[in-house]
C-alpha cells in the first residue's frame, strides 16, 4: 500500500507537476544533512511499524511505552496495542523495535495501535539528563575546588596545595 518512487530529471529541478489524490511528493533531503532533526516526537494512530522486535511489556498507555523505547539504548520505534485493538489479549503491549536502517522495515495501517520513534535523540532520556545533571555537578565542585586552590595561593599557601593535585 505505501510505495515510494525516486525521481531525477537531468537538471536536478521539478520538470512538471500534477496533482494526484492520495499522493505526497517531496524533493530530496540530501544536501539539508546539517538542517535534518532527527527528532520526531509525533506518534501515530493506526500504524504498525514492523522492525525486529525484541523486547515486549504491558503498559498503561501510549505515552509510557514511547518513553520505554526512549529509555531503552537499543530501540529505534515502537508499536503500543491500544484498548481498541480487536484481540483483548494483546491489548495494553508495548512492543519495542530496532531495525538495520534505523527505520521500519514495512508500516500497516491496523486500527488499535499507535506507533512512535525513540526520543533519545530529542535529549529527552532520563540517562541523557543524567549526564547534564552530572557535568553541571561536576563543573561547580570544579569551580569550587579552582576558588580553593585561587585562595590558597594569594594567600600565600602553596605548601598546602599538594592536598588538591
């Protein structure tokens, strides 16, 4: 159901445009490398991203299983089973998924699912706030360790300073 065609034209620019139904045209992204967000924080409804799933749980709702995926190093994308979904048993799973490229594999339309990318590259892991947490604690004890350090020497002090090396 979803194809993709690449085009080219020999001076590289649109040689005729017509207006199809149920079409999305677009030009190439490959001189943008410096522009591209690879952040996409949109999840969809009625998509299922297939990739290699490897890891499955029952959560509460969409949110937490994108935030499972964001948290977890490996995850790529994932597919939530909504309280919609046809099958009871499968309701609430969350499935996370990784794939070579990076991207699906095939999407599906299927009513009862939402499917979504990892935030990780958004900066929004709780092990991406750690670092930030940790680097900002480190540069103050640095700081406060230079002003030590800055005090003892105009002081005259610098026997002492072996104690900070």
């Amino acid at each position: 159901r979803f194809y993709c065609y690449l085009k080219k034209t020999a001076t590289g620019t649109v040689s005729r445009m017509t207006t199809l139904q149920n079409v999305v045209s677009g030009f190439s992204l490959k001189w943008c490398k410096d522009l591209i967000n690879a952040c996409y924080e949109h999840i969809f409804d009625g998509l299922d991203f297939a990739g290699d799933d490897f890891h499955q749980s029952v959560v509460e709702d969409e949110h937490i299983c994108q935030s499972s995926c964001t948290e977890e190093p490996s995850c790529q994308f994932y597919t939530f089973v909504t309280k919609e979904f046809h099958s009871k048993d499968k309701r609430h799973t969350c499935t996370l998924k990784k794939h070579e490229k990076g991207t699906p594999s095939t999407i599906t339309i299927i009513h009862g699912v939402m499917s979504g990318f990892s935030l990780r590259q958004c900066g929004l892991n709780n092990t991406g706030m750690c670092k930030i947490i940790f680097l900002s604690s480190l540069k103050a004890l640095t700081l406060k360790l230079a002003t030590q350090i800055l005090s003892f020497l105009t002081q005259g002090n610098t026997d002492n300073l072996s104690r900070y090396s």
